[in-house]
C-alpha cells in the first residue's frame, strides 16, 4: 500500500518553539517580532513547493490542560511561561495559515500529537502514507510501514530503519523506552535511575515494558552497568512505569468532528495575504505573491485598480508639454536614470517625473537602440531643464537627491529648490523602521512591491546598465520611481511633520546638509598614490617577519589567515586557555580574544599585528590608489545620512570613519591624504564632545565644574576615583579615568571595564560606584533616561532627533539591556552628530558668502578636515575654530582642536 501524494500532516506546536529559537532575531520596523511566523511558513511554504499535489494539514496544541493533566498534575508543570516574544506571533501564525486556504485544526483537551496520530491512523486505514512534519522525536511511536517522520529543520526523514538506526530498536518499542527512561521536556517521571543507555539495554534484552515486569529476575542477567540492583528498582517505580507509558502514548483514536477526507484545502485568499506579509514585512513573499497572482503586483500590494499614467517622452511636442506640467505644479518628484552609483563616473541616460500620484513620465536621453529621431538630444534636454532644476522657485522632492544632484553638477546643472528627499524623509521620521531605500520605503509605506532594477537589468556579471535595458522595460521602471517617490512624500511627510523634534532636524538639519555633502564629495581629497604603494610594500614586508615569528612560536607552518588552523595551534597544540567560544562551541580567535590572550602569550600578539597589517593593506594601501578618479586626479567618497541609527554620518567607497589612529601604521596612511601645491591641511577636531554633552544632559555639578574650569578631564575623574589630588594622579589612573568615563557613557558594565583596564571584577565593580557617588548626576541622569525610554519607546537629541528602542521592554534580559545601554549613548552620540552637521552647514555658508580659499573636503566622526590656500590658512583655521565652538550652546565650553600640516596625520 502506497500513495503517490502522501497526506502531510504539520506538528505547527513542534516548529513553533524551535523557529523560534533557531532563527535569528527578527522584527519589524516597529519592534514586532517575527522569528517565529517566518519560520513556521516558511517550513509549511516549503512542504507545499515540495508536495505540490498533497493535502496538508496543519495542527497546534489548545490553550489549556489535557487529559494527561488528570492522569498526573504534574505533567509539563515544571515548563516555563511561554516567552512573550513567541506568544503574540501564534495568531499571525495561524491568521497567514488559514490565508493560504490551509486546514487549521485546534483540538480541546487533547495535544497536537494525538490529533495528528488520530489523522496518521485514519491515513493507513484508507491506503494514503502519511508524513508527519515534526521535530517531536516523542512522534517516533508513529512511525510504520506508511508512516514517515520528517523534520524540515535538519532536513531529514525517518522510516521504521530509521527509528532501528538511531535508537536501536523498532518503533513499536518507542513508548516502553519513554515510559522507562521519562521525558524531562514534559516532565514524565520515568523509572527512577533509568537513563537512556540502560533503557535501551533492557529493550534490546529483553522487550517491552510488560515483557520487563514479568521477567525482572532476567534483568540481573543483563550486561548493563547497575544490572544486579535493577529489579528493585524497577518494582519500587512500576506503578509510575505504567503511568509514565499512559502519558508518553500518542492517542490515535481521537473523536473529531471530521474525518481526513472531509478536510479540504480551501483558495488562497491574496488580499488576506497581502494585508498580512505587508504588516510583518515579509516584503520577498508579497513579491512571489504578485508573481504568483493573475494579477499585476500593484494590485496584490494594493488590492484596488488603479489606472497609471505612465508616459514616456519622444518627441519635443510630448516635452514642451510636460515641462510646462513642471512649471504648473506645486512640487514634483524628479529622478535621473545612469550607467552608474558611482556619482563621479555615472553618465545620464534619462531622466523622470511626477506632477500627481499615478501620473509620471520617463524622457529617455541616451539609450544606446535608439536612434536620433526616437530620442531627444540629452544636451538640447538638459539645455531647456536647466532653468527650472536650477529654480529655487520650483521645488522638487526625490529619494537621495544629493546623488542626482551630483550627477548633474557633471552636466553644469546646479540643482536648486530642493524641497524634500524621502530617503531623509523616513530616516528623521523613525531611522530604525526600515531601510530606508526606495524599495523598502514602498513596502513599508505604500504597500507596494516596486519593480525592482535586477527584474530588467539583470544581476551579478550578466546585469546590463540602464542604457542597455530596452525601452518598454525601462520606461516603466523610471516612472515608477518618480511617482513612488511622489506618494512616500505624501505618505510620510504629514506623519513627520506632526512631530516638532524630527521634523526640525529634518528641515535645519539634514535637508540643508544634503547640498553641502554633495559639494564635499565633489571636491574629493588629494592622495600620494605613490606613498601607499610604498606603504603596501612596508606592510608585506613586515607581514612575512611576522609570518616567520609565527611558524617559529607555533612550531610548523601554517595560515595565519584560517581561523580553524589557528584555533588548533593556540589552543590544542599551545593548550592557551579558551577564553570564549564560538555559537558552534569551538574555541573563538575573535580579535578580542585575542588581545586578551596577547597580555600573557607571544603567538596572539603577532598574529594581531599581522591582521592589522593585511586589513590595512587590503582595505587602505592596496585599494586606495585604485581608486583615484581618473578625470578628477582626486579620491571620492560618498557620505550617507540615513544609515546609522543615532544620526552620525557613514561613508564608502572608501570608509573614511575607520582608518585607524591608535597605531602607528594606521596613522601612517593618513600621512598620504595631502595638501595640494600651494595649500595646507587643516584639521579641526572637537574635543571629549560626548563627556561634555553628558555634563550637559546630567547637570552633575562635578563635571559641570571640571569642565568650565578647563580641567583634564580624565585627570578629573581619577582624582575623585582614586581619592587623591589632580597633581598625584599617575598616568595609569589617568588611563584608567578614561576608560571609565567613555565606558560608562556607552553602557559598560563592571566586567567589560575590568577587562579594558585589567582588574578584577569587584575591583572594577568599585571604581563604578566611586564614579557615581562622586557625579551622582550622571548615574540619575541615566536613570531617568531609561525610565523615559521605557515610557516613550525612544529617547532623543539636544535638538529633537528621536532614536526609537522596541527592545526597551523585551523580556529577553539581554536584549532589554543592550536597548537600555543604547538609550543612554544615544543622546550623547546623536547630539554630537547633530553638533557637528550644524557646524558644517554654518562652515559652509560662510565659505559660499565670504569666499575664502578653502574647501572642506573630509567629515570623520567629529573632526572636519579642510585643503586651504597657504596664504588664507590661519585665517581659516581661526574661523573654522570659532564656528564650530559656537555651533550650539551647552552649559559647558565647545573646545575645538585645529592644527596645520601638509597632510592629515600632522594637521590631526
């Protein structure tokens, strides 16, 4: 008796713990967890794909006790609450389930397994195989000649060899072994010192649970361990023997209210579907859902026909008339279409337009198929657009405008009128809900799956760039953009401005901050190409010294760079203690390992210098001359204002923010970002701005006092630490001080400080509480924010900007604390940010207005870095000083820091 389609009978209680558990953490913008819904469908979306013509059916367990709960109280009672986490993602779980048209069945008074074992027994009596999917090894009592165990989560399946394999005896003797040995995870007792070895030796010698008890004088004879006094164990325990094979029993005869073949699969409901993957966010499933509907996505996403006008524009009538829309309307969204993401290399091939939600045009201008007649002249385009891009009159909204106003400084079109980018837009409304790409703003948002560039263009060597894509793709693609851009504008922009802190940051922040970035970018900074191909060579050099050094310690060779040959050197061949391990329990390498290892042993400190050196060598000198704009002579970076969460700048292409400084070598490659002929560098620098926003913030009269008097502060804080005067402090105390101070602003905890300045925890634990009772200020500072995170859900800057926190209430400790750390170092962080982008747009506007000679051409955390005529660079520097210092006003003195040289390392 076989079926070509199998029934499929779904343990959703099993997977719902080990998703769960197993799958990273994962939320929605809001903080909404969803580990767990993923994995559950996931697993049920894969048995679907995999048995295409089957009929699954999903089981959970019901809300309450069982009947097994008669049969002993105890039964499971030593379980915990079920996580919060998990217990609000089973209605989703089950909401998505029955949109998918899938049989959901939920059984007072009995549990999951004995419905499934009810529906496994109805299966066989009617010749159809059943496959239980389950991660319950308790199911293995099921499993028979047309029974089969699966298990999506290793990925394997078990048949009646399978059960011989791996527990050495047949299915039929699942129950006995339970009832023998117990189950600690529901806590049924077992036979009082019967563990899994000598429950398997009694199977194998003897047989089930009734064959045992009628032949216990046979159980001495047994060549287990503890042989001899069995029996008596055995007799005391009997009565909870036989209690024990009760509750392990999967029941298969359960009364239900149907029979298997009265449960039917009923049609996906797509717009119940729809509504759920957009409010969870499972934005690749909504894409397949559009895919998999007869309909197109916008009408899954949005469930309502909306009829687009999407144009596109050929011919000079078609222009004139769209322009003169541009002209008309209040706002419009504009986009460019280019060969590239590089701003300084990408050539326009089209640009787009939006006057109104579902009304767009794309004017393709240099697409290779098209010829003369069939495309505008890009130059004669540009020539009649400049006007109004350059219109401070005719405002304009688009999604990271400051890449397409950097392409079009490449055609000597300022783009001017700015009005709002919805990149931005989203970032200061919430910088945490989301990515804030056009595609992820859409889904989120909109609801709607936008077409997305690999879908025309390609991906990985094969993607083709736009000027290649054929028109009647991407026509469609670059109107889309400019209308989606349009309606997140409308979508975002009356929520954003209900909020007065971010949408003031918005407006006099980083809107105004988006020109100055892309004129900073422009401009680029000047490298000695030549010094960090020397440099490299220096590094290599070194890196085969240390090569040798390493063999020698270690004793053989062997790859530095493989952390599984290292973890075998140091720890098997050397035996160094094990520090920390792995999620896979294997002993780590990771750098802080490392450092730790490297305070008492020779190996882990080479091999952390020869890391340094390659990173720097891979990442800086190797790559930075390769980098060079070949038309500029210059290196460019993109900066980027909506990826880090507490508002502080990022950049690629290179990362300038992670140049080391601490080292020698790090600091030697900034020795290759130089001064041109004629110029010097100057690079300003705030000084412990954190500290001093914390001094703001807490009020506390100790810091409040050190530094209005200019003390050190570090200095400071180790006198009142350590209890002696500022002159007797020595530079270990010092050293010490400052760990402490930038530790405690980030959240440290005794034990992360005891190891930084290597004491003992309680040690540690102590300088903590000296440091609190000396500023007390700072420690109710702390407080109080986190008693207002965990209020608002969010904590915010000086000036309004708002990080939000959905793990402040987490049940999960670690999480929960991680999130209050965060609310604490954020003000701090996100204020400094805010400091140093309001001294750049006033750095700039005097630069625009008194027209010194200087550019600034590099932001790095909180240091400003400028090339300046010789002739004007103490002027500037005097100027760069006093704006920066007066760019906001604490109750403690802005210091800045400025120096001169030819390149960054001597201005720095």
């Amino acid at each position: 008796m076989t079926s070509a389609k199998p029934v499929i009978l779904v343990d959703g209680s099993s997977y719902l713990f080990r998703a769960f558990h197993a799958i990273r953490h994962l939320s929605t913008g809001e903080g909404f967890p969803t580990n767990a819904i993923r994995g559950v469908i996931s697993m049920i979306r894969g048995h679907l794909r995999d048995y295409p013509d089957s009929k699954v059916v999903v089981v959970f367990d019901a809300k309450g006790k069982t009947f097994r709960n008669d049969l002993y109280p105890e039964y499971k009672a030593h379980r915990p609450p079920m996580p919060d986490d998990l217990r609000v993602q089973i209605q989703p779980i089950h909401d998505i389930i029955k949109a998918m048209g899938l049989p959901l069945l939920v059984i007072d008074d009995v549990e999951a397994d004995d419905v499934i074992g009810t529906l496994a027994e109805q299966a066989t009596s009617q010749g159809i195989d059943a496959l239980i999917s389950t991660g319950d090894k308790d199911m293995a009592q099921l499993v028979s000649p047309h029974v089969t165990l699966i298990n999506t989560m290793t990925n394997t399946l078990m048949d009646p060899q399978g059960v011989v394999d791996k527990y050495g005896f047949s299915a039929d003797l699942f129950i006995d072994y339970l009832a023998l040995m117990g189950d600690s995870s529901d806590n049924i007792p077992g036979v009082a010192g019967v563990g899994e070895k000598t429950a398997v030796a009694l199977l194998q010698g003897i047989g089930g649970l009734e064959d045992i008890y009628n032949n216990l004088e046979k159980v001495r004879e047994l060549s287990f361990r503890g042989a001899k006094k069995m029996p008596e164990k055995l007799a005391e325990n009997k009565e909870m023997a036989f209690l024990s094979y009760q509750l392990a029993t999967i029941k298969t005869d359960v009364e239900l209210p149907f029979t298997l073949s009265e449960i039917e699969h009923g049609e996906p409901d797509t717009d119940a579907l729809a509504d759920l993957f957009k409010q969870y966010e499972f934005k690749t499933w909504l894409h397949e859902l559009s895919q998999d509907s007869d309909q197109p996505s916008d009408v899954v996403a949005d469930k309502t026909e909306v009829e687009k006008d999407y144009q596109t524009i050929l011919t000079k009538s078609d222009f004139e008339r769209w322009l003169k829309k541009l002209e008309q309307a209040d706002l419009f969204a504009f986009d460019t279409e280019t060969t590239s993401l590089n701003y300084m290399q990408a050539d326009l091939v089209g640009v787009s337009f939006a006057v109104a939600k579902d009304e767009a045009a794309y004017l393709p201008l240099t697409h290779d198929y098209l010829d003369a007649p069939e495309q505008l002249n890009r130059e004669w385009v540009l020539e009649q657009l400049k006007p109004i891009l350059e219109s401070e009159k005719h405002k304009k909204v688009g999604q990271n405008l400051k890449y397409d106003a950097s392409v079009l400084a490449r055609y000597e079109i300022s783009l001017r009128g700015i009005a709002f980018d919805t990149m931005l837009e989203s970032y200061c409304f919430n910088s945490i809900a989301t990515r804030h790409d056009m595609d992820s703003l859409a889904m989120k948002y909109l609801g709607v799956d936008t077409i997305h560039f690999e879908d025309i263009a390609g991906k990985g060597a094969k993607q083709i760039t736009f000027n290649q894509i054929p028109l009647e793709q991407a026509a469609p693609y670059a109107a889309e953009d400019a209308d989606i851009t349009l309606q997140l504008h409308q979508k975002i922009w009356p929520q954003l401005k209900e909020e007065e802190g971010p949408k003031a940051v918005f407006e006099h922040i980083e809107m105004p901050l988006l020109n100055v970035l892309s004129s900073m970018e422009r401009n680029g900074v000047l490298i000695d190409a030549q010094l960090l191909r020397e440099k490299s060579q220096q590094f290599a050099a070194r890196m085969v010294e240390l090569q040798q050094e390493a063999y020698e310690l270690a004793g053989e060779e062997f790859n530095l760079g493989s952390p599984k040959q290292l973890q075998q050197i140091l720890f098997e061949k050397l035996e160094l203690p094990v520090i920390k391990k792995t999620p896979k329990k294997q002993p780590s390498t990771a750098e802080d390992v490392l450092q730790e290892l490297a305070l008492d042993y020779p190996l882990p400190k080479v091999i952390l210098e020869y890391r340094g050196l390659s990173k720097l060598k891979s990442t800086y000198t190797d790559k930075l001359p390769e980098m060079i704009n070949p038309v500029t002579g210059r290196l460019h970076t993109s900066y980027h204002q909506a990826v880090a969460a507490t508002g502080r700048l990022s950049s690629t292409e290179p990362n300038l923010q992670n140049i080391p400084i601490k080292n020698e070598a790090g600091r030697s490659i900034r020795q290759a970002f130089i001064a041109p002929q004629g110029c010097k560098i100057v690079a300003a620098d705030y000084s412990q701005i954190e500290l001093r926003i914390m001094a703001h913030l807490s009020q506390d009269e100790g810091l409040l006092e050190a530094f209005a008097n200019a003390q050190d502060i570090h200095t400071a804080t180790a006198a009142e630490v350590f209890s002696v005067t500022p002159e007797q402090v020595t530079s270990e105390q010092r050293r010490s001080a400052k760990a402490i101070n930038f530790g405690l602003i980030y959240g440290m905890s005794a034990f992360g400080l005891a190891k930084q300045i290597g004491v003992g925890r309680e040690q540690a634990q102590l300088y903590i509480d000296t440091y609190f009772a000396r500023y007390p200020g700072v420690e109710a500072y702390m407080e109080e924010t986190k008693a207002i995170a965990k209020e608002k859900g969010y904590v915010e800057t000086l000036y309004g900007r708002r990080l939000y926190l959905p793990e402040i209430n987490a049940s999960n400790g670690m999480r929960r604390k991680a999130a209050e750390r965060t609310a604490i170092n954020a003000p701090m962080q996100g204020s400094a940010a805010d400091i140093i982008k309001l001294a750049m747009l006033q750095i700039n506007q005097w630069i625009n207005e008194e027209k010194p000679a200087c550019k600034m051409v590099m932001q790095v955390h909180d240091e400003l870095v400028f090339e300046v005529a010789e002739d004007d660079v103490e002027t500037v520097k005097k100027k760069v000083i006093e704006l920066m210092e007066s760019a906001t006003e604490l109750s403690v003195p802005l210091v800045v820091e400025a120096d001169i040289g030819d390149n960054w390392e001597q201005a720095h």
